[in-house]
C-alpha cells in the first residue's frame, strides 16, 4: 500500500488533526451493544458492528469471519471519527468490527472510583482474552488509537510470547509511546487547546465520581487544573496505582516494552503529530523484529485525512486492513 501523503489543501499537524476530528463528515454505524461485567464488580460496554449476512461470508467455508477489536483514545468513543471510518469499512468488508468502551466512556458512569488510563494492560488482557474464548474459530486482531494504542502496545510488551495465541495482529494508531513527551508536548503551546479539550470531559466525569465517592480527591484542586499533567496528578494516576504523574507517565509508557513485542505490530506515528514530538518516536533498534514501525512525514494525531476536498478517511482503514491481510487474515 501506498505510504500516507497528506492533501495539498491541508496542510500542517494541527490542522490534519482538527479537521479529521471535528470537520470531516463520518459514515453513520449501526451498533449493537453488549454490557460485560468486569472482574472486579464494574462494567464496559462493546460496540459490535457487524452484518448477520455477512458474518459467515471467508475463505474457509463455514468457518467464522475475522473479528477486529478496536480500542479508542482519551475520552474517545466508537462515535470518534477513526472508530466510525474503520467500522464501517470492515463491515463493508464483511468483517466483524467491536468498538471497546474503557469504562466510564460509553455515556453511562462506571461503578468504581477507578476510570481507565493509558497503561491499562491488564484491562487489554482480560479483554481480549474473552474475546478469543468467545471466538475460537476466528482470527482476532486488536486495534488502539492514541491511548488506546499506548495500552495495546503496553500489554503486547508485557504478555511477549504468551500473546500469540489470543490475536493474529496488532496495529497502534497515534500513541503516545513515549508518555513524558507527549505530556509535556501538550502542556505547552497550541497543544494546550488539546489538552484543555480533554480536561472538560474529564473533569465533569471527576466531579460527578465525588458524588458516588466523597473525598476520593480535592474537588477545588480538580475544578483548578489547567494541565494534563495537573490531572493525572490529581485524580489519574492515584486511582490507579501510580504515584504521582511523572511516575504514571513514566511506568506507563509502552516505548521501551516494544522490543519485547512477538505479535505481528504495525505501529503507525505521523512525525508532525501535536501529541508526541519526532525525535520520542522509536528507531527500528528499539523494536523487535515482529514490530513495523510506519512514520509518515504527516497526517498529525489520527488525522490521515486523504483525496481531493472535502477528504476522506479511509487511509487509514485501509492501511490497517493491507497489515492484517498479509497473511494473517484467513
């Protein structure tokens, strides 16, 4: 496939970014959601789509057609622009696509003071370990974009050989590999209006959790944040284990476990996206053999927008298919 080129009508990180996210029109999806209960008393709910007519239609007859888990971004949904492009191209494809909610982002409040964040392997686990008993006869392959991706990436790092039996392939979209960097980039510049985007959703969800949880954390110090660095110190990283943010950041990190990855990994980081600078991405040294590492020169955070204007957004669906195609999807 083609290496990603951005459109001469949009140019710049920023602008690729914005536009694909708030601009550009996305194909509508009929869903079906499925609530799971997760191990320790909580929820998250599942998007499928999926054709009933086309679930049996693969090159083997009779077996089962692949299924594509896909694991959104911060504060991200299967409504995101990227979740919307890549599911209404699998199942135009006659692929099975699932739309993973983390908790507390498919419009209804998790049970837990806990919430999800960007090393959450051990929710990647479990996750996609259930998938792989619900569909034994099926090729898997899991799909994260932006923190999403950084998570996927964590757990693949972390599980080594143990996850080839549970996926057939992995892409990470956009992700944050290295978590300081990319803190620290959107703590500063144009990237705050980012940051702060992130902030109002988050926030609003904190504040209400106090409702279920009094004193989990200090309201005044939440409501008084300015950066996501301030966020993660507060509320982020104390839920869930860490710290303090330098240490979440730090620990949470999938860059350096991707030398430890033995699932064919197509990771795919555009070198002007706003989230992460250039010089945090990884050389091929810094990867093992089983990874692919794709850095366009554009194409900004999950942006990848294509053709002539107003674009499209099927790059980026179509370069995850071309990966997953290479004998690895049959």
């Amino acid at each position: 496939m083609a290496p990603y080129r951005a459109p001469g009508w949009l140019p710049g990180g920023h602008a690729q970014t914005l536009y694909a996210a708030l601009l550009m029109p996305r194909p509508r999806v009929a869903y079906r959601r499925e609530r799971w209960d997760t191990p320790d008393g909580d929820f998250i709910d599942l998007d499928w789509a999926e054709d009933p007519s086309l679930v049996t239609r693969h090159s083997s007859p009779g077996a089962k057609a692949p299924l594509v888990a896909l694991f959104h971004g911060l504060e991200g949904s299967s409504r995101s622009h990227y979740s919307a492009a890549l599911m209404a191209t699998l199942r135009g494809r006659g692929i099975r696509g699932v739309a993973v909610h983390f908790r507390g982002c498919s419009g209804e409040p998790n049970r837990l003071p806990r919430a999800y964040h960007s090393g959450d392997a051990r929710e990647i686990d479990w996750i996609l370990r259930r998938l792989r008993a619900q569909n034994a006869d099926a090729p898997l392959f899991a799909v994260g974009v932006s923190l999403g991706g950084n998570a996927l990436l964590k757990w693949l790092g972390e599980s080594r050989e143990s996850a080839i039996p549970i996926v057939n392939g992995a892409v990470a979209i956009s992700a944050p590999l290295d978590l300081m960097a990319a803190g620290e980039a959107l703590g500063q510049g144009f990237s705050l209006v980012y940051a702060r985007n992130f902030l109002k959703t988050l926030k609003t969800k904190s504040l209400a959790k106090l409702e279920q949880f009094p004193g989990l954390y200090d309201a005044a110090a939440v409501r008084n944040s300015r950066t996501l660095r301030q966020f993660d110190d507060l509320v982020t990283a104390p839920l869930h284990g860490y710290r303090n943010t330098d240490d979440y950041w730090t620990r949470a990190s999938s860059k350096p476990g991707l030398r430890n990855v033995r699932v064919a990994t197509l990771v795919v980081n555009a070198k002007n996206d706003p989230f992460l600078p250039a010089p945090a991405l990884p050389g091929p040294a810094e990867v093992s053999g089983a990874v692919t590492l794709e850095q366009p020169e554009e194409g900004g955070h999950v942006g990848f927008v294509s053709g002539a204007f107003p674009g499209r957004l099927d790059w980026l669906p179509q370069r995850v298919l071309a990966f997953f195609q290479q004998d690895r999807m049959r």
